[in-house]
C-alpha cells in the first residue's frame, strides 16, 4: 500500500511510488540489454528491475531526481548498442599485451589485438568522437600516453605535501579539461605555448576584473612542468615543453608611509621593545604627524 498525492501531480507519477510515511522513491523495468551489466551507481550489475530513493518528499524534487535517472538509464543502453566502451585504463592494459605480443614475435596475438583496438575505436568513435577514438587507438597500441594516465602516481608522491597535491591536482586537471586528455607526445611547445598564451593568461580573477597574475601562472606552468619531468624519468616522454614558458612577473607598487600610519604602527602592542625606545611618545602626541 503506497500513499500517492492526489490532484495535478497524479499525472506524473511515472517510475514513482512513495511508501507511506516516507520520501520519494524510483522505480523502473531493467532494460534487457542491461540486465547483468555493472550499475555505474552501486557498482553491482543490475537486476530486472532499478530501484533508488530519492530522498525527498517534494513531488517537484522527486520528478527532476526521477528524469535525471532515466536519461543516465538511456545514455547506458545506447552505450551499449555501440559497443561495450572501454576506458584509457583498458587501452593501457591492451598495450601492455600488445608490446608483449610485438616483442617476442607473436604475430597472430599482435594481428588480433590490432583488430580489437580497431573495433573498439571505431564504437568510441560513434559515441563519443573521432578524437576520442584515435586517442584510445594509439594508447592501445603503445603510441600514445594519455595525460591522464600517470596523473594519479604523480600527485600521490610520498615526499609532496598534501597542499601543494591539492594545488597540483588543481592545476593539472584544468589543463586536462581544457584539452580533452590529450597524448602527452601530442603536446609540442608551441601548444604549450598557446595554452598559457590564450587560457591561463586570460583566466579572469574569482571577482571577474583582471586577468589572471603572472606569479598565479607560473605556478600552473611549473606544476604542468614537474609532471613533465616525472613521465621523462620514466622514460614516458623525451622532451619538457613546458620548459623555460614562465611568464613576466609584475612587480607590486610600493608607496612611503604616511605619517598617520606611521604613528599608529608605532603606537601598535606588537611593536618590539627596541623600536619602542627608538620612537618614544606618548600615545595621542602628534609629533609625527607634525613634521
């Protein structure tokens, strides 16, 4: 026995259903493509029938949750009408097999992994993008390293604090963004060059007015650059593009001291012993404020 609103909100209580004294909850027919396949939500596979609650008890809320569900639900089941996608974390394991396979002259294992690659590009390909497919294509067959696949090996160096991590993180994920994950090898000095030129350079600040300070910059291009030097340690790539990019420092303009802040720096608690007996007055004189 459910308890339902009645009134104009009958008419779209689709996947809904609401057991008494309790919030909103989904409800809805495992599609049979999906029966089996992992849940992206709970990491189990999915049953015949998909159950979520909602927690809320506003109908309004309980609609926008529920169409959120189903649009996920059908972005599944036209992934897999293309294909089972695979991930760079799957490209990466298929390279490693596949330079197994080159190295000791196993050509029927090689054939085969290229013929995989090669369809599993091609189902990228239509869901998500030529760029997408042949940056997969060339990870999967060892000719290509994903920026984002040391990323994580980078940030958790032992010998790193956790704020420059977070930094780093930061900053390396905005560039990750920014150019859609692309092959480290793909990244020249003249795109480096114009990343910083066109994005970093023209970012504006939290408040909107200015763009983005030379001494902020800099700290994105050294992070981009530190992690340039870890892949090269690991022989991943040969060259730093990001190398020698550091921008034009503005200095900050400086101004003399008035002689109202000198008197209340003077005046301040903190002020030390000996500064006090360099500056002695009493407090409310005006003897610098006179001169």
């Amino acid at each position: 026995m459910y308890n339902i609103c009645m009134g104009d909100d009958v008419l779209d209580l689709r996947h809904l259903y609401q057991p008494r004294g309790r919030g909103w909850c989904f409800r809805y027919r495992t599609p049979a493509c999906l029966i089996g396949q992992t849940d992206p939500t709970t990491g189990k596979p999915f049953g015949r029938e998909i159950r979520r609650g909602l927690k809320t008890r506003d109908l309004r809320q309980a609609r926008l949750k529920r169409d959120v569900i189903l649009g996920e639900i059908r972005k599944l089941e036209i992934e897999h009408e293309n294909g089972s996608i695979k991930g760079i974390a799957d490209a990466i394991t298929m390279a490693k097999e596949y330079q197994e396979a080159v190295q000791s002259g196993d050509w029927g294992s090689e054939f085969a992994l290229e013929d995989m690659a090669r369809d599993e590009a091609e189902r990228i390909e239509r869901a998500k993008g030529e760029k997408e497919a042949i940056s997969w294509f060339k990870t999967a067959l060892g000719k290509g390293v994903p920026f984002s696949a040391n990323l994580e090996d980078f940030l958790r160096r032992p010998e790193v604090k956790e704020k420059t991590q977070y930094e780093q993180r930061s900053y390396l994920t905005e560039f990750k963004d920014a150019l859609g994950d692309p092959l480290v090898e793909d990244i020249t000095v003249n795109i480096a060059s114009n990343y910083i030129r066109e994005v970093l350079q023209k970012k504006k600040n939290k408040d909107g007015t200015d763009k983005a300070k030379g001494a902020t910059v800099n700290k994105k291009i050294s992070a981009l650059s530190s992690y340039w030097q870890f892949m090269r340690k690991r022989g991943l790539v040969e060259t730093n593009p990001w190398h020698g990019q550091n921008v034009h420092v503005e200095k900050p303009k400086r101004r003399p001291f008035r002689w109202d802040e000198i008197k209340t720096m003077l005046e301040s608690e903190h002020l030390t012993p000996i500064l006090k007996e360099a500056y002695p007055f009493e407090s409310g004189t005006t003897s610098c404020g006179d001169r």
